[in-house]
C-alpha cells in the first residue's frame, strides 16, 4: 500500500523531477507534486510526494525530515487526509 507525504518548506527553485531524484534515494516514488499558485503560477513552497511502500514512506521521512536542501529545512511527514467540504453550499447570511 502507498504512503502519501507532506513535503514542505521547499525553494521557490525545486521543481517536480527534483523532488522525484531526491525522495528515490528512500525508495520506489509514484508521484512528485509541487503545489503552485492558482492565479500565478508560482510554487507556494510545498508539495506532495507519494511513495509506492508505507517502509519507502517511512523510510523518506527518517532520511529526509529536516534535511537542508538549497539552504532551506524540508519538513517531511505523512500527509493528512484532504477534507472536502468547509462552508459550502446552502442559504446563508442574513435576510
């Protein structure tokens, strides 16, 4: 079973395949993501990276949790699962 992780505090400058290159040190990745800004473009500074073993997850966050890379602390855990929802739909307001 896979392990989805939070990866954050990355440079503006990491792009997807480096972020592959340096979590393939712990294990098998499936997936690299940088999350960007909607409007912009730019990358917010975090991403995603999804391993293909909860042990290459783990093993990714004991390597990798703390490491400076391009002079930045990568914070590196288990991702938590996405919400949906918050203060969708309906009437609301006043009348």
């Amino acid at each position: 079973m896979s392990m989805k992780l939070y990866v954050g505090n990355l440079s503006y400058e990491m792009t997807e395949d480096q972020l592959n290159t340096l979590f393939s040190e712990a294990g098998e990745v499936t997936s690299a993501k940088i999350i960007t800004d909607r409007h912009t473009g730019q990358p917010r500074g975090f991403g995603f990276v999804e391993m293909e073993t909860k042990l290459d997850g783990q093993k990714a966050i004991s390597m990798l949790n703390g490491r400076n890379v391009d002079g930045r602390p990568m914070a590196v855990n288990e991702a938590k699962p996405q919400q949906r929802g918050g203060f969708g739909g309906g009437r609301g307001g006043y009348r």
